[in-house]
C-alpha cells in the first residue's frame, strides 16, 4: 500500500489528536508507543510483501520460514526436526506447524520419518526436492529481501540492526522478569 497524500493527510491528523488526547492525560512521552507502532508497521508491510511474494510460488511465509529451519537443519549433525522444535523455533502452534506439515508434505518437499527414540513422534527433513527447491529459492528471496531496504545506506541498515537488536534484548529481559515475577 503506497502513501498517498489523503493517507498522509488524514494519518497526520489521527498523530496530532492522539498527541492532544495524550496530553489531556498527562503523557508527554510516547517513544515506547511510537516504537511499538513503527515496528507493528514495518512488519505488516514485509508481511504484505511477502505474502504476495510468496503467493507466486504457491507457499506461505510461514511455510517457507519452515523450509528455511529445515535446511538450516540439514547442514548440521540433527538433519530433523520434531514438529514440536519447529513449532518452538517458529514461535507457531502445533496445529499449524502440522497443517504446514502436512501440505509441504503433499507437495513432495518434506518427509516425515517416526523418530526412533520415541515411536509415538515424527522427525520432520527435506526431501531431495525441499532441498533442491530451497537451495534454487533461497538466493533469490535474500535478494528479493535486500532489495526491501534499498532506501537506507549500508551505515543506516548496520544501526537499524544494531538498535533492533538492543531493543530485542530490552524486550526479553522484560520477558524474563515477568516470568521471574510470576514464578516467585
């Protein structure tokens, strides 16, 4: 969705009676709401890119990001994964890892072994296809990826990495002294 000069006009003057409703309360400052509003904006755009991205290769983000956990996978010692790690590295539930599962696997790009060490579980690895598949679409969506932030400098995309990160790490400490709290 582009930015037209309606969509500026009226985003303008949603910022400006939201600042006055702020201040009648007493809020000054709002960079921990513009953050959260900024990064909720960044990702709905990459997720709209995206998502048409990938509506032309017939898979979604969340299928493809699956791939791509797969293939890390593959290079190492573990060349599978139980549907509950990628469910965990995902940060998805089991249900939709599984209906995920199960259309990659109809597509011929995952195999789903039973995992010796439990009979009752499934290890989760590329097919010769999944792997060609990946090794063919992975250079092109990194590029596809890059592109999207043409219009920051080398120096700008290594600052916006490095104040991401921070805030990440801001955030999971925030995580992990709830999780402290709760557990007290």
């Amino acid at each position: 969705m582009t930015s037209t000069p309606t969509n500026q006009t009226s985003h303008t003057e949603y910022r400006a009676a939201f600042s006055h409703l702020l201040a009648e309360v007493g809020m000054t400052e709002t960079h921990g709401l513009e953050l959260l509003r900024l990064v909720k904006m960044c990702n709905g755009a990459y997720d709209t890119i995206l998502g048409e991205q990938m509506r032309q290769d017939s898979m979604s983000s969340p299928q493809w990001r699956l791939l791509v956990r797969l293939l890390v996978a593959a290079q190492g010692a573990n060349k599978s994964l139980t549907p509950t790690e990628l469910a965990r590295s995902q940060r998805l539930s089991k249900n939709t890892v599984s209906a995920h599962l199960r259309s990659l696997e109809e597509r011929g790009l995952i195999e789903r072994q039973i995992d010796p060490d439990d009979l009752r579980a499934f290890r989760i690895q590329l097919s010769a296809e999944g792997l060609r598949v990946m090794r063919h679409s992975l250079p092109i969506h990194i590029r596809f990826l890059n592109d999207l932030a043409t219009g920051l400098s080398s120096d700008e995309i290594e600052q916006l990495q490095t104040l991401l990160e921070k805030l990440h790490l801001s955030l999971l400490r925030c995580i992990e002294n709830d999780a402290n709290t709760t557990t007290a």
